[in-house]
C-alpha cells in the first residue's frame, strides 16, 4: 500500500474536538442534521450537511449548498477552531464502543490504488450520489470525511500502533451517543509507511461513494492541469488532490451489525399462504422464540404477525462456491423476496425498506406489530472475511449487506489541499 502523510485541519483544543466533530453526511437527513446541530455553530455538519443553514426546501444539491460547505469550512479555520498541522504526518484515531475498540491509521492513499485495484471495492456507486460528493470535494478543496478502509492485519503495524497510543491523544472524548473518540498523531512516520510497503491491497468497508468522487475529483484536476495534483516524491511535503483521506484499520478489530429487511405487503398473499409458498420453494420454516435462540448457519429469523420463524435455506455445490450466491442476504434475495413477493430490484422497490442492526430486533416487531411492515426478516451480519472475498473476486456485493458500527466522526481530521 502506498500510502502518505497530510497536514491535516484539526481542532485546535481538545475539547473544540467534541463540540466540532459530527456523524457523517449520509447517516442522517437534512432535519436531523439540523436538530443535532442546533445552537452548536461549531458542528461540523455546517461543512458535510451546509444545506441546514439556507431556507427550508433549498435543494440539497444546488449550488449554493456547496457555496455554503466551502464558507462553513473557510469560518471554522479563520475564527481558529481548525488549525493546520505545520508539517505532513499520520494520525492513529480509536473508536469505543460497548468495551470494543478498533484503531485506524489515518493517512492519504493514492486515487491511483483504487483505479488499478489496490483499493477493492464491494459495491455499486449511484451517479447521483457519486456527483454530490464530487462536486463538494472541488467546491471546499478538501476531503472532509474518511474512507473507510480495512486491511488484513499485519503485527509490525499492529506493534507500531501500539507504541503510539502509549502517548498522550490529541483528543479523547465521549460522545452524546456513548462512544468514545481519540486520536493521535504519529512522531515519526516512517516506521508506519515502511510496515504498510508490505501491505499488498485494502478493502473499501465503507465509504464507495467517497473513494468514488475522491477519483473523479482528482482526476478531473489532473487533467486541468491543477496545481494540488502535481505529485512530488517526497513524503514530507502534503500530497494533493490525487490522494485522499482514509482510516485504515486492521480487518480482525471491525465488526459488521445486521442490515435487517422490511416488506410492506406480503404480495396478495395471506401468512399462511406466504408459508406455503416458501416451503414450495425449498425453504423450511419452524417456529422459535427468537431472540432468545441463536440462529444456525444459512438462516434468518422471519417475523409475522403470529410470531418469530426460523427461516433456513439449502445450498446447492454451485451456491457455496460462489462468494456471493453463498450469502445470506442473497439467498433470501433470490429464494425468497423476488419469486414470492415479487422484490425484482431492492434498490429501488419501494415495497422493502432496511432497518440496520443497531436499532435491535424490537424495531422489526414494532413495525409488525403496527401493519408498517407485513413480514421482517432478521438477518445474521456479513462477516469481514465475507466481504473481502467478495471484493478479491471482484464481485459486488447484494445491496445493504453490510452495516458497519460505529461510524466514523467528521471533523476530527480533514485533508484540504
């Protein structure tokens, strides 16, 4: 992995830390955005969600809600609430959460990795969404969120890393919903950019639509012949457009949360007929007392209105040799919601809505219970090493397979060039 020190905009004191870092864009809509912002000018959703200061109804893809980022931006570093490093260097950034943690290297990598595959991917980018964030990396000059990155652990940067949270953070702090956020800056970079030399290739965990327009944006920059894209060889000096943030974390120390499955109507069927129709198609069904029973391998727990159901699937030899067809989410996908209840596209069908692992299992019956949902499936999670097979296949995987927690916080750390 070629990766590079940058002089990141940072808050200036530890506790500005807690008051400027905020969820990433795309976990929260406008609303919620401007609720948890509201009478904290220092949230740092004034950069990745600006549209919360301009009129209800203003676009949030217009031009003056990048205007508004880049101005957001430019007033947290003149009033000094972001400083910028003197000098490039790498950062260490722990989350806890429920007594886990996990620590990322935070560092730029190469728009040039994810184009030759260095950089895996798992999943499909929407342009829309791909247009969005490009548009706001050329319009602030920076990249201010992380991608999210994993890679197959390697002690001599586990060892490395260590050393490093012996000294004091930066910053270190609780947020309102529990989890604790630190970060470090490394003294010496070079022992970490030799250690990740012997790391051949990362896996985008999340983050595809930020990689995505990260390449767009430095490419387009390239090509304009733009001066943050004119690459020097010295580590030392901060690299530009044609890198771009991420936290690169050891595989061994994530975990992935269900992405769990709603369906509004059970396709003209009754319940019982529902039923009928999924044994018809090689499933088997058995009532549990679910979720005080664990779930075996190649199931998921169904729930209608009469209770919970074990719902477990065969794999035929072809199935469990392919890294996708053998997963969970896809099993259901192809055995059950499209032939039964006529899910062609869970992209787009607005019959299926997701529920992600962190709000638990009682969301899916409350939404039962209610006629919201007609039948909720909850799913066992994707594992890491299921994902990256998937991304060393070349392959996509199914959508909303993977809901990784905790989420990183923006704001602690931006690359601006």
């Amino acid at each position: 992995m070629n990766i590079r020190p940058f002089s990141a905009l940072r808050p200036a004191t530890p506790e500005l830390a807690a008051r400027i870092a905020s969820l990433p864009y795309d976990v929260v809509d406008t609303d919620e955005a401007r609720a948890l912002a509201a009478g904290n000018p220092l949230s740092f959703l004034h950069v990745v969600r600006s549209e919360i200061d301009l009129p209800d109804g203003t676009d949030p893809h217009s031009a003056p809600v990048y205007a508004q980022a880049k101005r957001a931006l430019e007033a947290l570093v003149a009033d000094g609430s972001l400083v910028r490093e003197e000098t490039p260097a790498l950062y260490l950034y722990r989350q806890t959460m429920g007594g886990a943690s996990q620590t990322a290297v935070v560092a730029c990598c190469a728009i040039d990795d994810y184009a030759s595959g260095t950089i895996l991917r798992h999943e499909k980018t929407r342009k829309d969404k791909e247009d969005d964030r490009t548009r706001h990396i050329l319009e602030t000059r920076a990249h201010t969120g992380q991608v999210f990155l994993c890679y197959e652990d390697r002690p001599a940067v586990d060892a490395l890393v260590e050393a490093e949270c012996a000294q004091p953070p930066l910053c270190d702090f609780t947020a309102e919903d529990g989890i604790g956020h630190a970060v470090w800056r490394v003294r010496d970079p070079a022992p970490l950019l030799a250690a990740f030399r012997d790391v051949p290739r990362a896996f985008i965990a999340d983050g595809h639509h930020r990689s995505a327009a990260s390449f767009r944006a430095g490419t387009e920059l390239r090509a304009a012949g733009d001066p943050s894209t004119r690459r020097p060889a010295d580590p030392a000096t901060d690299p530009g457009a044609d890198w771009f943030m991420a936290c690169l974390f050891p595989a061994s120390q994530l975990r992935i949360l269900p992405y769990n499955r709603c369906v509004r109507d059970l396709n003209g069927l009754s319940p019982r007929d529902f039923l009928k129709a999924a044994l018809a198609r090689g499933l088997s069904a058995a009532s549990i007392p679910f979720p005080d029973i664990a779930l075996p391998s190649h199931s998921c727990a169904m729930r209608l209105p009469d209770g919970w159901y074990r719902l477990t699937w065969p794999l035929t030899d072809a199935q469990a040799a392919d890294p996708v067809a053998r997963l969970d989410v896809a099993r259901l996908q192809e055995d059950l919601l499209a032939p039964v209840l006529g899910i062609g596209d869970p992209r787009t069908d607005p019959r299926i809505y997701f529920v992600g692992g962190i709000r638990g299992t009682a969301e899916l019956e409350r939404d039962v219970a209610s006629g919201k949902a007609a039948v909720a499936f909850a799913m066992q999670p994707t594992t890491i090493g299921q994902m990256m097979g998937v991304a060393a296949a070349g392959a996509t995987m199914p959508p909303k397979s993977t809901w990784f927690e905790p989420k990183l916080r923006s704001g602690l750390l931006v690359h601006a060039f």
